[in-house]
C-alpha cells in the first residue's frame, strides 16, 4: 500500500527513482591524461551522481574511482598549463 502511494505522489512530483548510469569500465587518472576527450562525458555522469537522491556511502565503486580520476587529471592539466605559462611556453 505504501509503496502504490508513493508511486503515485512521484507520478504528480515529478520524482524519479532512476539513478545516473554506472556500467562503465574503471579507469584511472593516466587514462584521462592520455584521452582528454573522455572527461567531459564522465564529468558529466559525475555530476549526475552528486545530484541524485542516492545516498554518497551506496554510490558503485566504479563511479567513484573513475571521479575521483577524472578530477585528478583535471587538476594534473591545470598544474601543467600554469606551468608552462609560467615558462612562457605555448
């Protein structure tokens, strides 16, 4: 009975109980210096987590690691850009 009502309230609010996609392979942080285009999609699926309803402590493994890489990389490309406009360099 609970359960028939709160799929009926989620049908009025809009509410969804899907959750952001998780079946990827696992990846690390010289992956996505190597392949800078593959960030922006998992960023993405990133965010998509961090917005969910689910609760940090039952998020999958894999989208954790694969954030945690993609941030890491992200931060290893602007240490080198600041480095190499500290150079001078293009």
């Amino acid at each position: 009975m609970l359960g028939a009502a709160l799929a009926f309230i989620s049908l009025f609010t809009g509410s969804s109980t899907s959750t952001p996609p998780a079946d990827m392979p696992l990846r690390d942080a010289k992956y996505y210096e190597a392949n800078p285009a593959e960030m922006p999609p998992m960023q993405t699926i990133c965010e998509q987590w961090k917005a969910s309803k689910v609760p940090v402590t039952a998020f999958p493994s894999v989208v954790v690691s694969n954030c945690h890489a993609v941030l890491e990389a992200s931060e290893f490309a602007k240490r080198q850009a600041a480095l190499r406009a500290y150079r001078g360099e293009k």
